[in-house]
C-alpha cells in the first residue's frame, strides 16, 4: 500500500508538471485528489490494515495528498502569472506615437512684453494707467508743450478726424490725464501701455498702428538721477543683469531736460557690430524730466514738484530681444509666427 | 546736417581729435551722430591726368581713344566711351591697378582691339551721387580747372579725402544747421576757441541805395530785409574747394554766385537769395503777403498759385520770390548775369512753414527759417557773401546795404541757483564747474551767491527758462557722471486695477482654452468697419487716410480675425483658433471723442480637435465657441447672470447664432458666420463671438465664500420628455429648476432626439434631475412628490410630457 502512494504521487506529480494549461491542471486535481480519486480509495481501503500500520498508512496518505495540492498550488500559480504576463504582452503598445494633443494658445509677442514691463514696473510701485485712443488735439499735443504751429508737431504727423480730434500719436495723453485727474498733488507712478497712431507707411520698420509704453513718476523730490536709476534696473532686468546703459542729451518737447537711452550692445558686448551698427550701443528709449509748463499745465506747481517720464516702443524691445527683422509680422498674426512665443523663458 | 571734418577745422582746432572720437564725444553730450562716411573709402590710384590726344576709337563710333600724361613719363593710351572728353582737358583717371567703389579694379584691357591702360572717371564714378554733380558733368566725365597739376591725388583735389558726420538734429537744435553753429558747440565739447570766418571788405564808391530802395509791407513776417548791390560780376564754376564741400553737405554746385549763396547758408546758418539785378525789371524792392489766386513762377518752372497766406518778394508789381522758399524764374542769376542784388533777411518761421507746405516746396533755406535763424547772423553772412562774390566772381561790392529794419533783438536772460541744478539732477556740482560750463558755450554768465545769471546768444534762441540751463549743464557735465538712484519719499502700491487683473484672466483662459492671441489694426475700410457691429453707430473716417483700407477706425473686431484666418487658411493653416481683446470706436457726433469700448472677439475654423492616428477629427461647432464662452463666465463668476438667446445678426448664420445676454441686456453674440460670409473670406465653417469686454470686465462679482461640502447623498432621476421641436432646452431646465426649488439642485440634458421615430413636429429631449437636502438624507417619498411636481409644471408649461 505504501508503494502505491508512492507510485500515485510520482505518476501525478510527473503528470502536473507536464501540464500545459489550467484546465488539465483542474482535471489532474480532480483525478488524484477527488472523492473519486485513487488516495480517497487508498484511505477507503484502510480499514482493512492493522492498527499499527493505520496510522503510518495514514500519515502517508495525507502527505502525498498535501504534496500533490501543493504542486498543483505551484504550477497554477506559475501557469496564472504566465497567463498574466502573456496577456500584458499581447497590450503593449508603442509609446513613441505622439500623445493626445492638448489645445493651447499663447500671447501675443506685444503682450509678452508689454505684460513683462508693466509686471517689472509694479513691482517697483506703478500702476497701469490707460488711456483713450482717439484723443483731443489738447491732450495729445497742446498738455504735452507743443502747441499748434510748433515744429516739433512735424515729428508726428498724425490721423486727424477732425481738427480737434485725433488718433493719439504717442500715450502722453495718458500721463497728462493722470496729472490733471491728480489735481496737482503727488505722488504719481505709472505705466501707460498702449496703441497709437502715426501716418507712416507700412513697410520693415514703420507702420502705422505701434504700440507703446510711457512711464511716469511725478512727486517732490523727483531728480534726474532717479530716471537713471529706475532705467537702469528696467534695462537689467529686462535685457539681462550684464548690460550697461548709457543716457544720451535729446529733444522732446514735453521733457527738459530730454534723454535718450542706449543699452550696450548684447551681439558684441560692445566692441561693435552689425546690430549696434559698429556703436556698441543700442537705442531703446526716450526719456526726460517733466517740462515745467507740462507740469503746470495740468496744475502742478513747478517750483515744488519735478518728474521723469519715459517711452519706449514694444515692437522695438521685442524686435531686438527676440531679433524679429519685420515689424509687420506684429500686425500680420501668422501663425507660424505667433505660436513660437508660447515659451515661457 | 551733413558737417565735413575737413572744412569744421577752419573754425575750431581738431587736433588730437579723430572724426570718429569727434562723433562719440558730440553724441554724448547732445547731438546724434548718425553715422560718420569716409568719403574716399575703398578708392585709390586716380590721379589728374592731362588729354594729349583724343581721337574716335577706329572700331567704335562711341569711344574715344585718349593719350594721356598721368605724369609718368610717357601718355598712356586709355579708352574712354564719355561724350564730352576732349584734348586739352585735365581729367581723373584711375590707373592701372586702381581701386573704384563697389570693389571695382583698373585692369589693363583691350576694348574692340585698342589697349586702353587705366580709366577715366566721372564723379559718379568716384563714389558721388548724381544729383551732386553739376549738371554739365552729370552725363559724363569731370574736368578740372586747368590749374590741376597732373600725377596730383585727383580724390585730394576733389575734397574727397575728408569724412562726414551726419547730425541728426532735434528740433530744438537748429543753431547746428550751420558749419559756424556747429563749431560753437563743439569748442564748448573740447574746450577749444572758435575762429570766425573772413569778411574783410573793400567797398566800391557807388551805394548800393543808389541802385534800388527797399520796402516791407508785411513788417511781421519781414522784419529785417539787407539788400547789398555786386556790380561786374562774372559768372563761372566756384573754386574746386567751394564745390567740394558743398556737395559733401548734399548740394549741387551751379555757379560761383549761387554756389556762394549756399555756401554761406551753409557756413551761417543764414539763408540768402542772389537776383539777377538787371532782370529785376524795377529799381525797388517791395515785400507783401501776395494776392489770393496771384500766379508765379519759381526757378524750378512750376507756375504757383500763391494765397495771402504766402510771402513775396516783389519789384514793386510782380512776384520775383516766394519769400524764404524759392527765387522766380524771372530774376534768376545766368551765365549772363553781371550785377548781383543779394538778399539777406529775417523771416517769420510760420509764415515760410505755411508756404513750404502748401507748395510742398522743403528747401534748405526754408528748413532753416522754419526753426528759426539767428537773428544777429543777418548782416555779417550777407557781407561775408559779398567777399566772396568779390573774391571768386570778380565783383564790385558796392558801399552800404539798402534795407528795412524793425527787428529788436533780446538775448534771454536766465537765473538759476546752484541748489536748483543739483537738486533736479540728483548731483553735487560745484559753482566753478558751472560756471565752466558756460564759459566754454561762450554763454556770459555772472554769479551772485548762489544764483548763477546766463545771457545767452541770439543763436540759442533753444535756451528760455530754467531748465534749459540744467540741461546745458547735465549735457556738458556728462549724463555717465549723473549718480544711480530711486525714487525716495512715500511709497505708492504697485499694481493691477480690477478690471486690468481680469483682463489677464479673460486671456489666460482663452489662451489656455487653445486660442492664439492676435493683434489687428484699428483702421479699416469703410466697408468692413460695421460689419458684425453690436451697436449701430456712425462710423469715424480720418479726414486724410493714407488708404482706403485704412480710413475707418473699426466697430468690431470680427472682420479682421476672420481676414487673420483667411491669410493662415491661404497657407495651410486652416484649423486655427483666434482671439483679441481691443478697442472699437463709437461716434458721439461729429467733432466729440468718440466713446471707445473694449471688445473681445474669437473665431475658430476647422478642424477643433484632430488626432490622426487614433482616427479623431472633430471640426469646431456652435457648441465649441459656446462652451469657452460658459467657461470663461465660470471662471469670471458671472454664469448664473448670463442667457443666450436665438437671435438675428446680419452676417451670421441664421439658424446658428445666439445673442449673448448680461441681467437681461445684450452685449454680445455667439454662432456660425454665414455661409455666404465664410465664402467671401475663402474660410470652411466658422464659428465666432465678439462681445462687450468692458460690460463683462466692470460687472462687480460676489466675494468668493466657501459653501460646505454635502455629507448626504443626492438622488437622481432620469426623465425622457416629448416636447415640440421649437421648445428649446434652455426654457424646459428653467421650468424644471423652478418647479422643483429647493430640494432639486441640477437638471441636465443627457440625450436630445428628434429623428423619425418620433412624432412630426416633436422631439424627445431627457433630462438627468439631481435632488438634495443638505441636512439629511432623502426619501423616496419625498423625492417623488417633487418630481411630480415638476412634471406637472413640463406639462403645463410647455406641454412637455414623459416619453411613453
């Protein structure tokens, strides 16, 4: 009897690990260890032994059973992994194909600038101040020193609608709104970003509709070296941390003294090149202390309160920071051209 | 301004200085060098030749075959196609071996047979522009006065070996339209003398009063007018040196009179005008505004209406000038003319302004007058003119002038304090150093304890007030020397306004929504100006467009993005979405600012979602546009205020297009562009809105409040309701939501059918009904006996009944 559950666990054992698949497997477990199978007709067949030998019969018996489920245990769980594992094979999928494409678009180059400059200039305790497009020839030139006949009016030739309204030529109006709404007191800071207006023709570097941003400060103790302070730390945070800046004598008539400012030259750190043409130097702004009659104009007393005011142009600043070559791309809004301003640097 | 550094040296000592270092040191302290020409760049090897022997080339009916000497030894043989060389001539040849600009080389050559060895130039060919040259060499080549010395450098000769710096000159800056102007500036730059120009003169016995009277009508416009007489004059070419420095500032020479009128103009500042005395037709001279409709020819032979506007100058009858513009064709100076009557004058700058524009007439004289001459100039550059007309034109100068004078002249006085320049421009200049500021503008300046008291020239008529002290101190000072500072004393709050900040977000979500900002110009064309408007105004016109594209200022947005898309769609691009937030133009009437409302305008074309190797394509539809519109009211807070409602918008579809509505009023609309319009723009299905941002950004939004999370379940029910096909879904949620307040929190379409399998003029629409009670959890009871309710209130309402 012992020799047969020997043979019976050899043969099922041998028979196990030839199975191929779960469904044999099944069938083997129900052949040797069911109720029908040859250990429960071992185990009937006990009574017939001795009462010495029952027990090791027994014994025996459970321990074949036991080896036998626990190699079928074995070899359905080792046939289940491969199951598994043949089934995550059969899903794998290329993972180089391009990803779901998710829809997205950017500002406009103008904006990325003008957006950076008014973020610089908050943090230095501005506010945006905006304007009307369409302004009175009052606020547009007469505030601004340059009243009618003055010769400085040919630097600007401008879109009338009528004689006394016009497509503003620069956002000065707004600066001389603001002091006027100020009734005199200071202190003033801001930044006023906008569209104007000029009767150029459309061509590489003109066109007829730009944008700009004018800064003012206005308070009791404003002084010339302010504006060269407060240029300075725009032109490093903008430009980069290693550039210079230079101020240059200039004429605006609602400045006195006028300044224009130069950056040094980026393309070759001011030796001279093609950018700079072989100055060192590139323009970026205009800048000035407050024109005293600007000032009393919108109602400022000149003897207590100075300021400094700036512009400077966005299609110009994006022009040399991102070396666009055509100021018409701003206005054409291809996309080709938009979508590469999407990076946020 | 072109200035030579050549021809500065006479008056201000440039020793130690290069044209380059001049140019960095006049730019820093206040006028732009624009750029410095070396006028004799990339030329070499041309020297004066002198034409031994000219014959017609035996080959060629249009050259000529030339000996020349160019002073080695024997004349070369050189080959020349130019009509007017001739034997005897003193010419500039570039020898063998010569460079010429644009990189030419002079090599030995055979032309039609005959050597030719070495080339004979014109001056273009010498790098100088055609309209430079005087017109009896402009088709060929130059002949030098026959006083040249052969094998000499013919570039030297030419004043050629000089550069210019060209002055870009503000407005404010006209003393340096003048060699002698710039001079003073830059001796006050490097602290050098000025030298003045020689006007030493030996009058003849005659007087000039004797050959013609003077009479000013219009004293205002015409307050100083210096008439000097210049008998026996012969009219020839002006010394080489003369023509030379006139065409490097940009001047054709003519002949030694009008050359030296416009050599002093140069040299003064002062614009002068030479008649033919003799062709004058009278003895006098009488100036006056002119006649409305009064005709005259100027030099150039343009007959001219002239308007009372306009300022003549006149033989006592008729027009022989327009005054500081241009001379008359009738008293022009000619190769006949013997006895010079020059002008020299002050005229009101307006006054020339006016007449220069009018007749489009911008000359050199009147450039000057425009911005204001000097008005102690006057009399020194007419006498310095008649030296010269003495000098190189063989004149008699005769004694005196005759004249009008009513001109008073009042240098400006200005006192500043030192405290006041050091506290404008954040320095801590020293009154000696001010002082030295002054001195080296030879400005007289006296100093009385701390006020400093500036007489300044007549030929800064720039300086008036205070500040323009400062910055003649700052400039000359040097801006590098102004300290670095910030802004002290009270502190301002830096930021966004409301409004700007949700402007930010309106373009943060549509950007994010996938649109791409655009940027479009405010002109328009009439045409496209109203078209898709909210509101129906007048449009603006410019009083003078450039164009008709660009002569209405927009009342939309729309028509400019839909051209974006067209211009994309034309270059493969024609799945794109679009947005821009800006101003359109309302009319207020005429001669009123206009009321201007920012907008903000999407359109979407094509394909809105494409992912071609899972096989999804899916073109933008009302529900695309929609759908950011209701997110971006989300994300502003205002959903629960805005409806959209079926409506009529000329140009959009109409079937396919909303009104969108703010508490109850339009500000805008969502749809499909007609089909009709998409054709016109070459687009495929269109989908778009434009809206009023202003009504949308100034709508105040409730404070964010924190509303707790439900802790009990909510129940929902489904229903499928047979409506007619008018009802809209948007009025049965209504009716729902009504219906079923407070416990129903949502009600939502789930499915919407209205094929054949139903009812003619019906469709099925359901709607998936979630009710909560935040308290407590809900029975079924209770939720039933709403649910009715609301479906009583479908039925009775809008006949709206669950599908059987």
């Amino acid at each position: 009897m012992q020799e047969r559950l020997k043979e019976l666990q050899a043969e099922a054992i041998q028979k196990v690990d030839q199975s191929a698949g779960l469904k044999e497997l099944n069938d083997i477990r129900v052949a040797y260890l069911g109720k029908k199978g040859p250990i429960t007709e071992v185990l009937r067949g006990m009574g017939k032994l001795s009462a010495e030998e029952r027990p090791v019969i027994g014994a025996l018996a459970n321990e074949v059973r036991e080896a036998i489920a626990a190699k079928i245990e074995a070899k359905q769980s080792a046939l289940e992994e491969a199951a598994v594992q043949e089934k995550l094979a059969a899903e794998s999928i290329d993972v180089t194909l391009p990803g779901r494409p998710v829809k997205a678009g950017n500002h406009h180059p103008l904006t990325k600038i003008i957006e950076e400059i008014e973020d610089l200039f908050i943090g230095m305790g501005y506010e945006i101040a905006e304007g009307p497009e369409v302004e009175q020839d009052y606020y547009n030139f007469e505030a601004l020193n340059l009243p009618k006949g003055h010769p400085a009016r040919d630097m600007q030739d401008s879109f009338y609608i009528t004689e006394e309204i016009l497509l503003r030529t620069h956002t000065s109006p707004v600066q001389a709104r603001t002091m006027e709404k100020h009734q005199g007191k200071g202190p003033i800071k801001i930044i006023c970003p906008g569209k104007v207006y000029r009767r150029d023709n459309d061509d590489a570097t003109h066109s007829h509709q730009f944008m700009q941003i004018e800064g003012l400060v206005v308070g009791e103790n404003i002084r010339m070296s302010d504006l060269k302070g407060t240029l300075n730390v725009f032109a490093k945070k903008m430009f980069g941390e290693d550039r210079e800046i230079r101020l240059r004598p200039s004429f605006f008539p609602f400045t006195e003294p006028s300044v224009e400012m130069d950056i040094s030259c980026k393309m070759c750190g001011g030796h001279g090149c093609n950018v700079c043409k072989h100055t060192g130097w590139i323009e970026i702004l205009g800048a000035g202390m407050v024109h005293p009659n600007v000032l009393e104009m919108a109602g400022y007393d000149s003897k207590k309160y100075t300021g400094f005011a700036f512009g400077m142009g966005p299609e110009r600043i994006a022009m040399l920071k991102y070396g666009v070559d055509d100021i018409r791309h701003f206005y054409t809004n291809d996309v080709r051209f938009l979508n590469q301003f999407a990076i946020e640097e | 301004m072109f200035v030579s550094y050549k021809w500065l040296q006479e008056y201000v000592d440039l020793s130690g200085v290069t044209p380059a270092e001049l140019a960095e040191k006049i730019t820093k302290s206040g006028i732009e060098v624009e750029g410095v020409e070396i006028l004799n760049e990339g030329i070499k090897n041309v020297v004066v030749g002198y034409v031994v022997e000219r014959e017609q080339h035996p080959n060629a009916t249009k050259l000529n075959k030339c000996l020349v000497d160019i002073g080695e030894g024997e004349p070369v043989q050189i080959i020349c196609g130019a009509p007017n060389v001739d034997k005897g001539q003193k010419v500039a040849v570039a020898k063998v071996g010569a460079r010429l600009p644009g990189g030419v080389k002079i090599k030995r050559a055979k032309l039609r047979g005959e050597e030719s060895n070495g080339m004979i130039c014109s001056l273009q060919e010498l790098g100088i522009e055609s309209k430079l040259i005087q017109k009896e060499y402009s088709e060929g080549i130059f002949v030098f006065p026959a006083d040249a010395e052969v094998g000499t450098d013919a570039l030297d000769l030419l004043g050629r070996d000089d550069q210019i710096l060209e002055l870009g000159l503000t407005p404010n800056r006209a003393d340096c339209l003048s060699m002698l102007g710039v001079a003073y500036e830059v001796a006050a730059i490097l602290g050098r003398e000025v030298k003045l120009p020689e006007t030493n003169l030996e009058s003849a016995e005659e007087k000039a009063s004797d050959y013609v009277t003077v009479t000013v009508e219009a004293k205002e416009d015409n307050p100083l007018y210096v008439a000097k007489v210049i008998k026996n004059v012969k009219i020839s070419n002006s010394p080489l040196w003369m023509q030379a420095r006139l065409m490097s500032a940009g001047i054709r020479p003519h002949n030694n009179v009008v050359d030296i009128t416009n050599y002093i103009l140069l040299e003064y500042g002062q614009p002068l005008h030479a008649f033919d005395y003799d062709r004058l037709g009278s003895k006098q001279i009488l100036v006056r505004r002119a006649a409305d409709g009064e005709k005259f020819i100027t030099l150039d032979d343009v007959e001219r209406t002239l308007t009372s506007d306009h300022l003549v100058i006149t033989n006592g009858k008729e027009p022989v000038a327009l005054a500081g513009v241009m001379g008359g064709a009738n008293s022009e100076v000619t190769s006949d003319t013997t006895t010079v009557l020059l002008e020299s004058a002050y005229f009101n700058g307006a006054t020339i302004r006016k007449a220069s524009k009018d007749h489009g007439l911008r000359s050199e004289a009147s450039a000057r007058y425009e911005k204001g001459i000097d008005p102690n100039r006057v009399r020194p550059a007419g006498e310095r003119a008649a030296y010269l007309m003495a000098k190189y034109a063989g004149g008699e100068v005769l004694e005196g002038t005759a004249e009008v004078d009513v001109l008073t002249v009042e240098p400006a006085v200005v006192s500043i304090t030192l405290e006041k320049i050091n506290r404008v421009l954040g320095t801590d200049i020293q009154m000696k150093e001010v002082k030295d500021i002054f001195d080296r503008l030879q400005f007289d300046a006296v100093i009385e304890d701390d006020t400093i008291t500036v007489t300044a020239p007549t030929r800064r008529g720039d300086i008036k007030i205070e500040e323009d002290l400062i910055e003649e101190v700052a400039r000359l000072f040097g801006y590098d020397n102004i300290p670095y500072t910030l802004p002290i004393g009270s502190t301002t709050p830096g930021k966004l306004s409301e409004y700007q900040k949700k402007r930010r977000v309106v373009r943060q979500f549509l950007e994010g929504a996938g649109l791409y900002q655009a940027v479009t110009y405010s002109l328009t064309s009439e045409q496209k100006a109203a078209q898709f408007a909210l509101e129906n105004r007048d449009t603006i016109r410019l009083a003078m467009p450039m164009s008709e594209d660009r002569s209405v200022l927009r009342l939309s947005i729309l028509p400019q993005l839909l051209e974006v898309l067209k211009y994309n769609s034309a270059r493969q691009n024609d799945s794109l979405a679009v947005y821009e937030t800006g101003n359109v133009f309302l009319a207020n009437g005429t001669d009123v600012q206009p009321e201007e409302s920012e907008h903000l305008a999407a359109a979407i074309t094509g394909l809105w979602h494409h992912h071609s190797w899972q096989g999804e394509k899916k073109p933008v539809d009302f529900f695309v546009a929609k759908g950011i519109l209701e997110g971006l009211f989300d994300r502003l807070g205002l959903t629960n205020r805005v409806e959209y409602v079926q409506a009529q918008v000329e140009g959009m579809h109409p079937g396919r297009t909303a009104e969108i509505r703010l508490n109850g009023a339009k500000i805008g609309f969502v749809g499909q562009v007609h089909p009709s319009v998409q054709k016109e723009f070459d687009l495929k299905d269109t989908y778009v809105f434009e809206l009023s941002l202003k009504a949308v950004l100034n709508e105040e939004t409730n404070a964010l409040q924190y509303q707790s999370i439900p802790r009990f379940p909510s129940i929902t029910r489904d229903i499928a309701l047979v409506a007619d096909k008018e009802t809209v879904s948007g009025s049965l949620k209504s009716i729902i939501l009504e219906a079923g307040a407070p416990l129903l929190k949502d009600a939502e379409v789930f499915d919407l059918y209205q094929g054949d399998k139903m009812e003619a003029g019906k469709k099925s629409i359901a709607f998936s009904l979630k009710y909560m009670d935040p308290e407590r959890t809900l029975t079924d009871e209770e939720v039933t006996k709403v649910h009715d309710r609301v479906l009583n209130a479908l039925a009775e309402k809008a006949g709206a009944v669950l599908r059987g």
